[in-house]
C-alpha cells in the first residue's frame, strides 16, 4: 500500500513538472499543472520522460504480481481499475488512468503552482516550483530533460 500512495503522492505533485512542444522548462510546468487540474491523463502523460515512464513501469510491475488486491488497494485512494485490466496495462496506460480519475481532478482542482528559478545546461533543466495542494505549501526542485523536442519531466524532486 504504502507504493501505491508514494505514486500517487508523486503523481499529485507532479503538477510542477512537465513538458511542452517548444516553449521553456517554465512554460512545461503550466502546462503540466493544467492538465492535471482538468484530469487530462492523456496531456499530462504527454509530459512525463521516457525514464519517468520507466519508473512507472517498476510500480505497475510491482502491481500486477497480485492484481486483485492492487485493484482492491487503489480503490481505497479512488482509483478505480478492475484487477483483470491491470497485467495487460503498459506504464502510459496507469499513468493516464490515474491522473484521469475523479479523486486527482479533486485533489489538484484548487491546487497552485509558483515557478521559482529555472537552470537549463543543454537538454537538462532544473525548476524550483512552489505547489500549495489541499493547502499545503512544498518547494522543491523539478528535472526536466528536452526529448524529442519537448521539455519532459525526469524526476520528481522528491523523497519518496
């Protein structure tokens, strides 16, 4: 249980991340969080870096050695996924699942972001953001890699 919150935990505050065709690292984070405030899994997965995706994939696998009891631990936190839907879902697939679900639109609706400082060395940046959710405030720092073109989210800028 406590992997599946740790994920959802970065997914939530993934809102200070992202990627955007063209634009700045800056530019990625807005929209990031506005995919995330209007549940749009598809666009906010569309911001997420390959490594990002790989780490997604190492929940999911962890999922799916006991999909009926997975299922049954996400519904707990609303995510609602049938346990026979999980062994065939790619990383992408949980991903958009879970930022698409009513409970993340809840949580990330009357969420604020703040851009602090941005670096960029090549394809490689780092933005502080300030997310204020459910009325708390964290500052962190965000990894944003350039892939393809668009400014991606690497790392969270957490401990999990």
């Amino acid at each position: 249980m406590y992997r599946i919150t740790a994920l959802f935990a970065a997914l939530t505050l993934v809102a200070a991340c992202g990627g955007s065709e063209g634009g700045t690292p800056g530019d990625a984070v807005t929209g990031m969080f506005d995919a995330l405030r209007a549940g749009d899994g598809e666009t906010a997965v569309e911001y997420m870096s390959s490594s990002a995706l790989v780490e997604m994939e190492a929940q999911l696998e962890m999922l799916k050695v006991d999909p009926e009891t997975s299922s049954q631990q996400l519904a707990l936190i609303g995510i609602d996924i049938d346990a026979g839907d999980i062994p065939g879902m790619t990383a992408r697939d949980f991903a958009v699942v879970m930022i698409s679900s009513p409970m993340m639109k809840s949580v990330m609706e009357t969420a604020e972001v703040s851009i602090g400082e941005v670096s960029i060395d090549g394809d490689l940046a780092r933005v502080e953001v300030t997310t204020t959710v459910m009325g708390e405030s964290e500052t962190h720092t965000i990894d944003v890699v350039m892939e393809d073109g668009r400014w991606k989210v690497t790392e969270f800028g957490m401990n999990m």
